[in-house]
C-alpha cells in the first residue's frame, strides 16, 4: 500500500525477517548476546554470526526496512516488492540506472548521517557485552 498525503509519502512494508537478516552481509545468522556470568541474553542486541558484525536490533531493522524503500523507489513502475528480493542484489542492480544510483547514494548519505547520532548501546552495558 503506498499513499501519499500533503506532499510526504508513505509505503507499507512488510517487516517479516528484518531484524533477522544482517544488513552488513545479509545472512540470517543473528542471535541475542549473553551478557558474561548471567544467562540472560540481551533482546535488543544481536550478533551476527557471519560477519562478526553487532546490531541493535531496531537499528538492523531500521536499515533493511531503508534499503528496501530505496529499491521501490528505483523500481517506479513496481507497487510491492516481494520479501525474496529484498537481498537479491543481482535483481536490484540489473533495474538501477546511472541516475538513479547516483539519487540513492545522495539518499543513503544523508541517512547515514542521521543514524550516526542514535544511541546504539548503553554506555553502562558497553563492558558487560560480550
């Protein structure tokens, strides 16, 4: 469902699995962390296996969720992009051309700037991870 209302547009996704794929290397290999001498395993926080990378997990999310806007807006005559292409590079990048890669790598800076200033951890919890 795509809508649009004074000027600002709003895109339904579907977020089944984006907080479980890597968005570094998009493997679904994420598990909670532990937190050393407790079995408590911390919700917020995921590992993933493959590349060793740590995520918040609505961080992860926030960012496959992005992509995922971004690759619709490169497909303008698709309304819904199916979950399975959301990772399929090869599929984006054959649709994608010379302006539109430079109009989305324009949009993912300044996204980047903004995600720099989200507090990702606690600094209190920053020793105990791992």
């Amino acid at each position: 469902m795509q809508t649009t209302q004074q000027g600002t547009e709003f895109v339904y996704v579907d977020e089944y699995l984006t907080s479980q794929i890597c968005n570094k290397c998009k493997m679904k290999e994420m598990n909670n962390i532990s937190i050393i001498g407790s079995k408590r395993r911390v919700y917020s926080v995921l590992k993933c296996e493959s590349c060793g990378t740590i995520w918040n997990r609505d961080v992860n999310s926030a960012l496959n969720i992005y992509e995922l806007k971004i690759k619709i807006a490169v497909q303008n005559n698709v309304k819904r992009l199916l979950h399975k292409d959301l990772f399929d590079i090869d599929y984006i990048e054959k649709r994608i051309t010379l302006e539109q890669a430079k109009a989305t790598e324009k949009l993912e800076s300044s996204f980047t700037e903004t995600v720099q200033h989200i507090a990702w951890i606690h600094p209190s919890q920053d020793e105990n991870i791992f």
